[in-house]
C-alpha cells in the first residue's frame, strides 16, 4: 500500500480528533493509501513533543510554512483556530498538497474564495470537514430524503446548543472575539448546522437572523483579575426560507443550561418526518404518514446494521458508534477521492455557500433586515 503522508497544524482538541481519524481507518477500512502521521506542528515545543509521543508524529516542528516547504508531505490537515485557516490552506495549496481542513472553512467569503481558487489552480483535493454528514444515520435521513420516503419538504428546525458559557468564570479565549472566530456560536456551531440543512434539504433564498449577548465581559486568561470585551453574539436565531420553499429555523448558543453537544434536526414533509440528535447520534426517528391508524407514531432506527453507510466496518449490530469514528469516515473517504481524482464534499466551494449564509445572518442581525442570497 502506497504512503501518505500527513502534516497536521494543530494539536489540542481537533488535532487529537483528526490524528484519531487518520490513526484508525487502516485498522477497520480498507483505504487506498496508508496515513503515515510525518509531522506535527504547533507553537508549544513541549506540549507538541507530547502529543506527537502519545499519537505517534514522527517529528515535530513550530513553524507551519516550513512544513509546506517539506517535499515528505503530501496532505495538510488543518487543525487550527478558524481565523488561521485562510492563509494556511493557501500556502498549502501553492505547495501542492491535498488539504483537510477543520470548519469553518474561514472568517469570510472573500477568504472562502481565496482559498478556492488557490486548491482549484493547484489541482489538489480540498476538503471542509463538517464530519456529522459522515454519521450512519445523517447517511440514511439522506438516501431517505432521496428516495422521496419524505415527499415534499414543508419545515427544517435545526438546533446545536452548548453550556460551557454558562460559567462566569470560563476565560476570553479566541472564540469571544471577532477578529479571531468571526462571530459567536452563528459562525462556530452555525457552520454545521447550515451545512446539515444544505446537505439534507438544498440551498437557501434568505435569511433573518437576531442575537443576543447575555455577558459582556469575560475574565483574562492572563490574568482573571481583569476583564476583557466579549466581541461576539453569546446567542443566535435564525429563520430563513429554502430555494425550494421549504422554511427553516436554526438556534445556536453556547448558554443552553444543561445541554453539552446536542447538534438536533427535525424534517418535516408531505409523507413523512425525520428527527435526529447528535447525543443520540445511532438513532433516527422516523415518522411515516401513510402507516395504519393503530401504528401511527414516530418509531426508532438504530441504525447499526450493515446495510447502513459506514456501519458495516465496525461491530456488530446494536454496538454502537460514537463521535469520533466521524472522524476516521472522513478521512478514509478523503482518500478514496486523492485516489480517485475527485472531489469530496463538502469541498471548499461548498464552504463559501455556508458562510455566505452566516454572512447574511450577521447582516440580518446588524440591520433588522432579511437577507437574500
């Protein structure tokens, strides 16, 4: 089996998740290459050496434009904070390699291009890694919604919410600030839950948006004895309406007392309905219109039977799958596409419609106004 050879920038909690993902498809799939793990990078010499110990990195090193300059790479994993994402992925795909890169793919739409135009001249594969497509059942509501067991789509109602915010005294970290997370849980959690919408039900028209800041100032990291401004919506509602008539709304917050990594969606349609939650993730509810009175109801669909995408790599039926082995699906599937000179989606242009979507939230949320796209 052919080598490839990753260099991951990054190296706290994504950086452990992809070296996961590359660590493990050899294992239960049958890729094209086998991920050799070449060089990791980061800023903390120390702490590097000791994630590079514990995940097997073969080397280390803190300047990321020298591992571009490396001809023993052939894959940048970008793993960093998403303001870093832009000129990273450029560099790297003027250097030729492939690119995997964390969402959200950037700050901005003009970044989003940038780095499109950069992998499209370049011809390397380029990939946003919005993992929770990659989930069996996410894979199943999909070829459901295909094969029309839906019909016509009336309602999307999405919903990622977190709780670490509740805490007063959680830091002014890089997500709190404009400049370096672009918005608040609107762009971070926002990202996912727009590309799931995109994924499952199509592009949208327009967009209304409001949000809400429930804390001002947060405690330095630095120093916890001083404050610092929180720049960014604590909160975000949006609304909006699909390309083919079907209505959406999306909530994203970080102050969901309670809730520590619930990522929801309901679909509603003509013949059926279909719910599904992250901290669930290997169950689907289903809801089908035409079943006999005394069945009417949603019933489950665990879905861990072979037939089910993905599902039949790793254990029996009825032992589940968790949050990581996203991970090793989509890097097993970025493989495949080096192997076959394709593209994988969601790719770099599919990153600039869902940020072009958070855009027109954010304007909608400045402006009071609804958005068109």
């Amino acid at each position: 089996m052919e080598d490839l050879r990753i260099g991951i920038l990054g190296h706290r909690f994504m950086g452990r998740a992809h070296s996961n993902g590359w660590s493990q498809t050899t294992k239960f799939f049958d890729p094209p290459y086998k991920p050799v793990l070449q060089v990791a990078c980061g800023r903390d010499g120390e702490d590097l050496q000791k994630f590079a110990d514990r995940w097997g990195w073969a080397e280390i090193e803190t300047d990321w434009k020298r591992v571009m300059e490396r001809d023993d790479i052939d894959v940048i994993d970008i793993s960093l904070p998403t303001f870093m994402h832009a000129e990273t992925a450029i560099a790297a795909a003027e250097a030729g390699k492939h690119i995997f890169c964390e969402k959200p793919i950037c700050n901005t739409s003009e970044q989003a291009r940038a780095m499109q135009a950069a992998a499209e001249k370049a011809g390397v594969v380029h990939y946003v890694n919005h993992n929770y497509r990659r989930c069996p059942a996410v894979a199943l509501a999909k070829r459901m919604i295909d094969d029309g067991e839906l019909g016509e789509i009336y309602h999307w109602r999405g919903a990622y919410q977190q709780s670490w915010l509740v805490n007063p005294d959680h830091p002014l970290d890089w997500k709190l600030k404009k400049d370096t997370a672009g918005a608040g849980p609107l762009w971070d959690l926002g990202s996912h839950a727009v590309d799931l919408a995109h994924y499952l039900v199509g592009d949208f028209a327009n967009i209304t948006s409001q949000g809400k800041q429930f804390t001002e100032e947060r405690p330095l990291a630095s120093d916890p004895s001083k404050t610092g401004k929180v720049e960014v919506e604590c909160a975000a509602l949006m609304m909006g309406e699909f390309k083919n008539g079907a209505l959406a709304t999306i909530e994203t917050t970080r102050y969901a007392t309670g809730r520590r990594n619930r990522h929801t969606f309901e679909i509603y349609g003509s013949k059926g309905a279909l719910t599904w939650d992250m901290e669930d993730m290997n169950r689907l509810k289903f809801f089908d219109n035409g079943s006999p009175e005394h069945l009417v109801g949603f019933r489950d669909i665990l879905v861990t039977e072979r037939s089910h995408e993905y599902a039949n790599a790793w254990w029996p039926p009825g032992h589940i799958i968790g949050y990581e082995h996203a991970f090793v699906h989509a890097c097993n599937d970025f493989m495949h596409a080096i192997k076959e000179g394709r593209t994988l989606d969601p790719d770099f242009a599919e990153g600039i419609r869902i940020i072009e979507v958070l855009e027109a939230a954010l304007k909608s949320m400045e402006t009071g106004a609804r958005v068109k796209l």
